[in-house]
C-alpha cells in the first residue's frame, strides 16, 4: 500500500486503530495484516496505528511491523497508565491527515472494495456537507472455529457466506452481532471541536458510547426516543424504541441495509482484568454525563489541530475563543495585554514560537492597539474576528479591520459568476427579504408603501436614507476616513436638508443603541422603523462606513460612503464628502448590478462565517446600551487556509419512524412499540379450598420477598470468558449494573410493575 506524503491534502479517510501490544494480547502484532484484506483500499486513504503505551520492546516491533505493512505509527508514552481507547482515539484524530477520520479495532476484518464503499457513504450521506453527521457500521462477532473458516475462505466470498451464516442463526460460527458499534466515520474537525472521546473515562467501556449520544442529540437525525438515557436489553434483542440503545443502532442498521459490515476474529475475553471492571464505574460515569449534556451541553474542552500550530489570545469571549473554531487556533496561550509594551510582547512572540495573534477589535483599547500594529508592522501573522456587516456573519480576517483589511480588495472578489454562483447568491438576496433579519434588533416590518405613507411622504418625492452610526464605535473613531469625524459627518447632513433638490427629502434614523438623536433640523426621523424597510422605500443611501450599506447594496440601492468603508470600491458605493459630490452622484452613479452580485458572493460563500447568536443588552457608556454577545453556534466556519466547517443546526428530525429502519419497532398495528409486550396470561386457576386467615403481606414487602425469591439462585464464580457465563451470574450482573430493567424483565409482575413505574429521563 502506498505511503502518502503528510498534510498533501490527497487523503480523504484516516482509519485509525488503537493497539497495545501485551501478554494478554500476544496476537496483536499479527492482526494489524487484517486491513490488508480490502486489497482495493483507495490511495486517498491511510491506516494510522496508535500505539497507547506497549512496552517499549514491543512498541519498536510494532513500528517496524507498521512500516512493514505501510501504515503509519503514533505511539503515545502512556505504559504506566491503564489502556485507554478513548485517548488512542483523540490522538489518532489530531494526528490524522484526513478530512474524515474513521475507528476501527485491530480484531476487525474488512472485505474487499469496504473503504471504497466507505469513501461513497461519506457523499450519499453528505458528510462533507454536514458535519455533524456521521457513519456507523455493524460487526458480525465470529466464533473461533468460524474465525480460521473465514480466514481459509476466498476473499471475495467471506461477505456473503458469513452473512448468511447470520441470516441462518448458525451459532457454531456467529457468536453475536450488532449494529450499534463504534466502528464510525467522523469529520476530523468536528470530533476536535467536541472534544473527542471524554478523557475521564478509564479502562474499557462507555467513552464511544457517550460520545455518540452527544452527536445523536446533536445532529437530530432520528426522533429520540423515550427514557433516553435507559441502557434498555442490548443491540441485538431490544424491540421498543425506549432508551438510547434504540436509536444508536438505528445508524448502524443504515449501512448494514446496504451491505456494509466487517467481522471481527474471536479472542478469548479475560473478564477479570482490571481493564474490564472498569466497566461498572465507566457505566455510572456515563450515565452522570448524560445528564450533564442534556441540561447544559455540558462536554469535554476542543481540541487543538496540531498542524495548525500555536495561536495567542486576550479574551475569552465567544468571539475568539468558541469551541468551533478552537482547533483551527492550535494550541491556545491567553495573556492580558496589560502586561505588555509592544517590544516586549513580540520578544514573548517570539519565545513562544506564536504562529499568530488573535484579536477581536483591535482598537479596543490603547494598547490594544498598540499591540497590533506592532505585531502587523513585525509581518507576524494574525486574525481579527468580528461581526460582519450581514445578519447572522463573522468573519476571520487576516489581512486587516474593517475597511482597512486586503481582504475587500476588487482581485478577491471581481470575477464572472457562473449560472450556479448567480442563482445562489440571488436566493439568499430573496431569502434575507423575505426573512427581514437585521444587525441589531428592529421594530416590525410595515413594508415600504406603509412606510412612506406613515412619514407622510408624498408620491414622487425622493428618500435619501442616512443611518446614523454610533459616535464611539470603532470604525468612527479609527476608520472614519476622507470625513474625518462625526460632528464632520453631521455637518454634511445639516447642509444637505437645504440643497437637496425640491423632489428629495432627507430620512434618519438613530442607531438602535443610542438613547438620544443628533440635533438635525428639516429632516424626517424614522427611528421606530425597521431598517429594511427604509432601505426598500429610499432611492439612496448616505453614511460614513456602516455596515447598513451593505445592505443597501444588496437591495441595489445607491449608496454614499463619506469614509473608508469596506465596500468602498468602484461598481459597489461611491465616495462623498461635500454636498456638492452627494448631488453629483445623486444625478449620475448608479451601482453595477453584477460588481454587487460578485462581492456579495464572495462576502457569503467565501469569506463570511455565519451563526446563530445569543445576545442581551447591557448599559454602557454616556447612558447609551451595548449588545453583548454570550454565545456563537456556528453553522459555518471559515478561516483564512482552512477548510470550511459547516454544521446543519437541524431544528427537526430529519428521518422519521415512517422510515423501514424503524419496522423491527413497530407492533401489529403500525404504530412504535415503546413498552414491551405484556407477558401471557397465565389459565384461570380452579377455586381454591379455603384457607385459615393470615396476615396480609402489603405491596412493597410482597416486591421485597419475591426479589429475594429471584436472588437466592444466584452464586458468584471465577473469571470466564462472555460467552460461557451462566444466566444465574448474567441476572446477577443485570441487578447490579441496571436494578431497573432487572426489575422490568422479572417474571415477578410486581416487580415489573415497580420497574415500569420508575421513569429514567
């Protein structure tokens, strides 16, 4: 198998395996041949062996086995800990060279064509466009005999034979098989931005099970079902869609309707070790975090692409510090930039090995700014991230603030559409119409007649909507350009409302977050109408940089910039900063419909973020408010050099129980089975003789004598392997791990009626 060169961006698929090497599995070396049974593995795809702490003899066996075979070899110095899957898993993922990632078990055997069939599933189910979403594919757990049998057995044939052997129950050679599995495909990113596997779990179970309840709830593929998080029968047997059993397998029954399945080579269990008996406090664990994501969303920390490096920031605010974008910063230093001269802070720079800086508004402050034209002035890279001028956008700039960013520049944006491109860009034009969405928050829409008629505006008269900004904003007090200031600004308007034409009035509106307006005699103030409004009912538009002339651009109305805005290019808006250039342009410009169409395209499908936000208003300054903003949930991510994340934020299930995934649930009428089947009724008893009174036995000690019936069969034995556990210890373990459904499952009815009667939500 070919090698590929790292970080080529050839690789589409990472298969990584945790390993390690021990007595216990002295056979491990020799399974890392069974993925060369897909002997049609793609090129574009690697095998990543994570080696989590062999001893180090075996580690460099393993390694030259790994080079032998043409796979790639991570080892992690972890022999002093407990083997933990979890962690091979998360350091494989940040090691990973490919856009998708998929676990996968060294006792696991693929057929031939399954990673090419892989590399289809990820575009039939469009994983490249969700992220969120992700593959699961089930395992048929064979028997030793049926293990050398399938390894004796033509390639090409094992698919099918051992299917069958499933399909015929053969228990000789299938020992189980299950659908629900964490034999997955992720999108690298994602699983970072999530934090991966949670690291507090430890030896062996439940770390991939809660991690994919995590992603279940959160890409809302199918209806969750009751009690979700009751660990209800198994994958095999379960029959009601109750607990998060029902719908984990539901992934897995996905790809195995379409034939896809690998087999797993028998290995005798050691259920003693200490590995193993993790298990029970994995199992408690897990049930804990459930419930902790369910009421907070609360998960493990992101984390860091390695490649990207390392990244400084000053604030924690969502703006620069968001669980989406976290990886793509790499590893992550906050510092306080009081702490700093701009000298000092590019020698710290410097020893750090920083591969950029991150700021939100860099002229927050005087050494803010300080700060960053230093670090641009050094040529040191960096990222501003801030709202973009378009409802619901953010953008990550590496080329500047604002109008003084390069990232505006025409050589960016100002090139053909194609037919695609136009229509896309036209629909969101409709779309953001239709939907009225704005910046900051705004009075209901009327709609441009209503409008006009509610200012008294007469028919044929002419609007020139002006949108006041807010004095102190940054892009005023940094930005403001040929106009130079404000009071500047205000000035222009004063002379305007007297040399305007007759058939030209003169509308303003006061920022959303200012309390007072400006004293601007003759002209009309709209300051309880939405902004779209205005914009549809003016026939121009007259401002210093904001960023409501953008949308006036995307309303194809004419727009006046009196400073450095970053539309401010030719075809786009027109540059005024005398009344007489404001009537000359009033007379002549017009915008060029296709500039417009090619830089909004640029700004939404190219260069934008765009998320949903969670804001409230606080006091600031002078009196005036300030929308603060607590959290971003991205639903697109793009950042300078990397690859766009885009997360569908389904509001509703995509795939409902209509779907024949969901016929092994359904009852004779149809309909979910969420309860199990009443037990049978057992034939009337003839009369009994009667008897001599006795004391009545009440409910609770009723339900107490017949759990003590049930227990006292049972006995504990020594460590034997799964398959050979004897049902008395299985019930055993069933009370101890899940004392609902034991009781739920007991032949007692009333035991099942105090387990039925105990919800688990």
């Amino acid at each position: 198998m070919p090698i590929l060169s790292p970080r080529t961006g050839d690789i589409a698929l990472t298969i990584i395996i945790p390993v390690r090497c021990a007595a216990e599995r002295s056979d491990a070396m020799e399974r890392l041949s069974f993925i060369l049974h897909d002997t049609t593995r793609p090129a574009c795809t690697e095998v990543l062996v994570v080696d989590d702490g062999s001893p180090v003899s075996m580690g460099r066996r393993l390694r030259q086995k790994c080079a032998d075979l043409g796979l790639r070899y991570l080892r992690i110095d972890s022999e002093t800990e407990p083997f933990s899957i979890g962690r091979a898993r998360n350091a494989g993922v940040q090691a990973a060279h490919g856009r998708h990632v998929m676990f996968q078990d060294i006792d696991l055997m693929p057929v031939p064509d399954f990673y090419r069939n892989v590399l289809r599933e990820i575009e039939v189910q469009r994983l490249d466009q969700f992220a969120e979403r992700f593959l699961m594919f089930g395992v048929i757990y064979l028997t030793p005999e049926a293990t050398q049998e399938y390894l004796d057995t033509q390639a090409e044939l094992r698919s099918s034979r051992f299917v069958q052997y499933l399909l015929e129950s053969d228990a000789t050679r299938i020992e189980k098989f299950s659908t629900g599995t964490s034999v997955t495909v992720w999108n690298r990113h994602y699983f970072l931005a999530t934090g991966g596997n949670d690291p507090d779990f430890a030896g062996w179970g439940y770390e991939d099970i809660e991690y994919m309840c995590r992603a279940i709830r959160r890409a809302n593929r199918f209806p969750l079902p009751e009690e979700f998080p009751l660990d209800y029968r198994n994958f095999q047997t379960i029959g009601e869609y109750r607990g998060w059993k029902s719908v984990y397998r539901l992934f897995g029954d996905m790809t195995f309707q379409k034939g896809m399945v690998m087999f797993h080579a028998w290995h005798p269990v050691e259920q003693a070790s200490a590995y193993v008996r993790a298990k029970d406090r994995n199992r408690r664990l897990f049930e804990t975090k459930l419930a902790a994501f369910k009421a907070s969303g609360e998960e493990p920390a992101p984390l860091p692409m390695p490649e990207r490096g390392r990244s400084i920031i000053f604030r924690t605010n969502p703006w620069v510090y968001n669980r989406w974008v976290a990886p793509l910063l790499g590893e992550i230093t906050l510092v306080d930039e009081e702490m700093f001269t701009p000298e000092s802070f590019l020698e710290h720079v410097r020893d750090l090995h920083i591969d950029r800086v991150v700021f939100h508004n860099p002229y927050a402050s005087t050494t803010m700014e300080g700060l960053y034209k230093a670090v641009r002035q050094a040529g040191i890279p960096f990222l501003v991230c801030e709202r973009g001028a378009l409802p619901d956008s953010v953008f990550f700039d590496d080329g500047g603030f604002n109008g003084e960013s390069a990232s505006y520049a025409p050589q960016r944006w100002r090139r053909p559409l194609d037919d695609r491109e136009e229509d896309a860009i036209c629909q969101y034009i409709r779309d953001h119409k239709a939907q009225g969405a704005s910046l900051e928050d705004q009075p209901d829409r009327l709609g441009a007649a209503a409008l006009r008629r509610r200012l008294n505006i007469f028919p044929g008269t002419k609007i020139l909507f002006v949108p006041l900004q807010r004095p102190s904003d940054t892009v005023i007090t940094h930005l403001a350009g040929p106009i130079e200031s404000y009071d500047n600004f205000l000035r222009l308007v004063r002379r305007l409302v007297h040399t305007l034409p007759a058939h030209w009035t003169l509308v303003v509106k006061r920022h959303p977050l200012e309390v007072e307006s400006p004293d601007l005699p003759g002209v009309i103030f709209a300051d309880n109408a939405h902004v779209d409004d205005l914009i549809e009912a003016c026939d121009a538009l007259l401002l210093i940089n904001s960023g409501v002339g953008l949308l006036g651009l995307l309303h194809q109305k004419l727009v006046l910039h009196a400073g450095q805005a970053f539309y401010g290019h030719p075809g786009l808006a027109h540059q005024v900063t005398t009344h007489e250039e404001v009537l000359d342009a009033l007379r002549q410009v017009r915008p060029d419909r296709d500039a417009v169409l090619q830089f909004l395209h640029y700004l939404v499908f190219e260069f934008y973020s765009f998320a949903r936000f969670k804001t409230r208003r606080v006091a600031w300054k002078d009196g005036a408010l300030m929308t603060a903003t607590t959290a971003i949930d991205y639903r697109v991510v793009r950042v300078p050099a990397c690859p766009p994340l885009q997360i569908e934020q389904r509001q509703q299930v995509e795939i409902t129980d209509r779907s024949i995934l969901f016929d092994r649930y359904r009852g004779i009428d149809g309909n979910l089975r969420r309860q199990p089947n009443p037990a049978p009724s057992r034939p009337a008893a003839p009369p009994a003789k009667p008897a001599a009174p006795t004391r009545p036995v009440i409910p609770s000690d009723q339900a107490e004598v017949e759990m003590v019936t049930e227990l006292s069969t049972l006995h504990l034995s020594g460590p034997r392997s799964e398959p050979d556990i004897p049902p008395f210890l299985r019930k055993f373990r069933k009370l101890r791990s899940n004392p609902i459904m034991f009781m739920r499952d007991s032949k007692h009815p009333m035991l099942r009626a105090i387990g039925w009667s105990i919800r688990h939500d």
